[in-house]
C-alpha cells in the first residue's frame, strides 16, 4: 500500500509551499489529500489564488479519518495569515499533536513552525527552521538556519523559495532516496 499524506489548507495560505509539496509527491507516487480546515472547499490564498481542496476536516472527522491511524504523515504550507488561521483551528492543533504522538511526519513551511507548532508544544527541544526572524518569537525549540530542517519525523523549512527543498525531504522522509532522485532528473531539478 503506498503513502498516504494530509494537506490542511487555511485561507491565506501562501500558495507556492502549498502546490510545490502537493505536485512533486504525487509525481513521486505518494497519495496527497487537500483538506481545508474551514467549511468550503475552496480557499484563497495570500496571493488571491484559489485552490479548491478535496476535501474538509469536517468531512474527514465524520468518516473516521481525522486520526494519526489514516495517515503516514502530515504538512502544512505558511503565510500569512494563512499560519495565524491554522493555529486558531482547534482541531489541525490536536491532530498534529496526535500525529506528533504516534511518530508520524509533521511538516511546516514558512510561518507555520513557529506560528502553528510551537504554541502547540512541537518543538519542544528539537530542531527547526522558519522564515527569516520569526525564530525571535519563540524560545522552544532549537533554531537552525538551514533551507530545510529534518528532525526525527518533524520536517520544517524557510519559505517559499524552500519549497522545492521542503518537497523532496517529504519524498524522502515517506518514500527513500531513489524516489527523489528520479523526481530530480524527471523535473530536471
């Protein structure tokens, strides 16, 4: 059975760390579910771009499918206040926080590490990176200035201009080594 990998989606989402990780792992044969953490399918992000999700945390919870057991793994994309958005959803907190749990990966782009995990306890003593001086409001966890950090099953990176980075550490992270290195020579990366 191959991967299985959720995508929570928040109004204000920056766009490029949302369709970069979604396109280069399903290309890489991971399966990639979009859920909008709201109650509409489609949502805007920080650039005007809408982006219609599969589906919505409402949906999944109601199937039974909104727990560390349906998936291998999780990630959100920053902006703002696509971060803010996500930190106020109750529900993407306690789910991350199961999946963190059950050692499942946990990713964050941009202003999510520090906006969306760290007031959630997720980094906690480990190593991260975020966008550029937001590691200033926050003291939990150790900050590294790499494009993209990889710590045990928790995977953070900078910005959009990480985004590529941040894909393929997902690809490795669920699929191993070779899976990124045909996607690099495929995508001439």
């Amino acid at each position: 059975m191959g991967k299985k990998i959720l995508m929570l989606l928040a109004e204000g989402f920056e766009e490029v760390e949302a369709v970069t990780p979604v396109d280069y792992l399903r290309r890489s044969g991971v399966e990639v579910i979009i859920a909008a953490i709201g109650q509409e399918k489609t949502v805007t992000g920080a650039r005007g771009i809408k982006l219609t999700a599969d589906t919505i945390i409402a949906e999944l919870q109601k199937a039974g499918q909104f727990s560390a057991a349906s998936w291998d793994g999780t990630f959100v994309p920053g902006g703002m206040p696509g971060a803010k958005h996500l930190a106020a959803c109750v529900p993407a907190g306690t789910f991350f926080k199961e999946m963190a749990l059950n050692g499942k990966i946990i990713a964050a782009i941009c202003a999510s590490p520090v906006v969306f995990l760290a007031p959630l306890g997720l980094l906690e003593n480990r190593q991260y990176t975020c966008y550029p001086g937001m590691e200033k409001d926050q003291n939990s966890g150790i900050w590294r200035e790499d494009r993209v950090v990889t710590d045990k099953n928790l995977i953070t990176s900078r910005g959009p201009g990480t985004a590529v980075d941040f894909s393929l550490a997902l690809i490795e992270c669920l699929v191993g080594k070779d899976a990124v290195n045909t996607l690099v020579k495929a995508a001439l990366l």
